[in-house]
C-alpha cells in the first residue's frame, strides 16, 4: 500500500466521521422548530349535515292479512354543501327495518310488518347521506293507530 492510499483512507475515515457527527445535529435543527409556517393551520373534515326532508309517511294496515306498516315517501333532502358522489338511503324501522336507495334524492320505502291487535306502532323514518366512511342522518318518528291508514307530511 503506497502513501497515496493511506491518505485517501483516512481522509475518507475523517469524512465518514464528520459526516456522522453533523448530519444528526442538522436534521435536529430543522424538526425542533415548533411553530408551523406563516399560512398552515389544521382543521376537521366534516360531511354536511342533512337540515331538512320533504315528503309523507303513510300508515299501511291490512287486517285481512295480519299486516300493518308504513309507506315512507322522500320528495327532496336539503343539505347544501355536500359532496359529490354523495349516496342516499331511506329506511323505515319497527322490529326490522326495510330500506331503499334515493335517486335524486327522492324515492319510497314501504315497511310491513305482523298486524297488532289493538296496538299503535312507532316507525322511525331515517334518511342517510354517506360518502365514503363519512354519514350524516335524519330522522322522524311516526305513529300509527290500529287500522289507521293515516298520512303525515314532514
């Protein structure tokens, strides 16, 4: 081994031990700084919530056959500001649940269940926006009495 390659090796060496010595200093220097840049800022994504629906709930009953239930009609959904590719469902529940897709935000679900005898039924009416992961919902509770085929607009 000539001279040559004994100063090129421990000029490499030197190197190698400066550049361990100042990288891990400089890289601290530039993560330490705790204040975010002029014009950042963090805020929450949040979907529109849905501020009102147009439509009717009709009470269904057929004696005849030992059902009752209800109709649930959507005429329109205002919520200003959503996103686009924004899907919509509508379902009506009381032990069990039936739903259906909203096109243009309009559309019908009808939910029919065992008649009972002398007893009003609850429905809840609820309409869900989703997109992605994210949903908002409303919804709106009807009853109905025994036989009554009665409408209520909402």
């Amino acid at each position: 081994m000539n001279r040559t390659d004994t100063w090129r090796r421990a000029a490499a060496v030197v190197l190698a031990v400066v550049c361990f010595l100042l990288v891990p200093q400089v890289a601290q220097a530039v993560f330490s700084v705790r204040q975010a840049p002029a014009g950042t800022g963090v805020s929450i994504a949040r979907m529109a919530t849905i501020s009102s629906v147009t439509g009717s709930f009709q009470c269904t009953s057929n004696a005849g056959r030992l059902a009752a239930g209800g109709t649930a009609t959507i005429r329109g959904v205002g919520d200003a500001g959503q996103l686009g590719g924004t899907t919509y469902e509508v379902e009506v529940s009381d032990n069990g649940a039936t739903s259906a897709p909203l096109s243009n935000k309009q559309g019908s679900v009808t939910h029919t269940q065992e008649f009972r005898l002398f007893r009003s039924s609850t429905y809840t009416v609820t309409v869900t926006a989703s997109f992605r992961s994210w949903t908002t919902e409303w919804s709106r509770e009807f009853t109905c009495n025994p036989f009554s085929t009665a409408t209520t607009t909402f």
